[in-house]
C-alpha cells in the first residue's frame, strides 16, 4: 500500500472555539459529517469554554467502520492483519496495541507519526483514539441513526417500524434466510442489499474500527485494494 505518494485534502480541526463551531457548521453537509459535526460541538461545548444558553452537549464518540464486504469467515484473521500490516508499514498506526483500549473493549492500535495525512480530524490528544479489528460475523450499525430502509428493486423507502427489518437481521447473524419483502412492488432481497437511510449499514466478517479518528476517503480506498475486496464505510455514533 503506497500511502506516501498521495498528497492530504485533510482539514485541520481549529483549536479556537468560534472558529471551531464556523468549522462545523460550513461545508460539512454530508449524513457523516452530521454525526461527527454533533460530536465535535459537544466536544467543542465541554472543552473549549463556549457560553450557550442551552444545556450542556454530551460528548459523544463515534466509530469510522471500513467493512470488508466479501472476507469469509474463515479468511478474516489472516486478511485483518493484511490489512493491519499495511496501516504499520506506512506509519499510519501503531505496531504495538494498547490492550482493551478500543470502545468495543478491544485491542487498540494508536494512530501512527503518518496518521493525520490520511485523516480529515484525529482525537489523538483522547485515550480512546486509534484502530480497533474485528474479525467475526458482524452487523456494522450506525447507532440509532436511521429512520427508513429503501428496497433495492424498485427504490421505495419505508419508515422502519413499517416492516420486519429486525428479523431479516438476526436471520443474517445465525447465517439463516435473511430475505426481507418490500411492500410496494412485492419483490424480495436479502437483508444486506437494503439501503438504510440515511445512514447506511454494513454487513460482514472483517471490520477496521477508526475510534474517534475521521479518515479519509482515499484510505479507505487504498484498504479495499490491499485486502482485494468490496468495502463500505459505516459512521458509528455511540
């Protein structure tokens, strides 16, 4: 993974108060950057002194999710130190791990000297920041952030409690039939081709957890190509 030929369009998080909630509020538009928007005026509230006439924002942290979309089970492990290896090599994490330090409990790899190159904001002045692996049948949830799931033959979307979503999920965990119908045009697909909106879901084996560290697109781009497979991101609020 050649990481050092790539220049960085990384923004760097302002340290004054006003101008970090201008940040924010400018240009960051996208389901992802409203999670992490949310979080950094909760940070920004509690750390950095704003005056508000509003109760105090809870600081919350979130989770970058790069799931590899085809990993089995069995080829996991090998391709999540794979994956792993090349994050090292290219000092973009830790080789040693801080045992438990993960939000999950996990293993965590601290960001490494080359991290902030391939990163829009790391947390890195926080204990709980770096890279976590997980290398086992997973649903990679955004949290309690979507409200509806589109039907991936005919594009319909259905508020959540308007279909049995919860069951096609737990059928896809016990890697039983996980087909769900949509109720407009009456066709059928399994859970994992489902779109939530608007914060999108993922479903596999392999998983590298960027605790409170925004990446780049373009690393995560440069993962899929290292493991030889299809991944998606998925924007964890906890």
């Amino acid at each position: 993974m050649n990481l050092d030929s790539t220049t960085s369009s990384r923004q760097n998080l302002p340290r004054d108060p006003l101008r970090l909630v201008r940040w924010i509020v400018i240009g960051h538009q996208s389901p992802r950057d409203a999670i992490f928007g949310m979080d950094m005026i909760g940070f920004a509230s509690n750390h950095c002194n704003l005056r508000h006439t509003e109760e105090p924002v809870t600081v919350s942290d979130n989770i970058c999710w790069v799931v590899d979309l085809e990993a089995t089970l069995e080829d996991a492990p090998a391709l999540a130190q794979k994956g792993l290896q090349g994050l090292v090599q290219q000092g973009i994490a830790e080789s040693i791990p801080d045992s438990g330090g993960a939000l999950s409990g996990a293993d965590l790899y601290r960001p490494g000297p080359k991290a902030a190159a391939w990163s829009e904001y790391i947390a890195d002045d926080l204990q709980l920041c770096g890279v976590e692996l997980t290398a086992e049948r997973t649903v990679f949830h955004t949290g309690s952030n979507s409200e509806q799931i589109r039907c991936p033959h005919c594009g319909s979307d259905h508020e959540l409690d308007t279909l049995p979503w919860s069951e096609a999920v737990e059928r896809w965990h016990s890697e039983a039939d996980c087909t769900l119908m949509c109720r407009t045009c009456a066709h059928s697909a399994p859970i994992v081709d489902w779109t939530f909106i608007e914060f999108d879901w993922a479903f596999g084996n392999l998983g590298f957890g960027f605790n409170n560290w925004m990446i780049d697109a373009r690393l995560a781009a440069e993962l899929g190509n290292v493991l030889g497979h299809r991944t998606k991101v998925v924007y964890e609020h906890i």
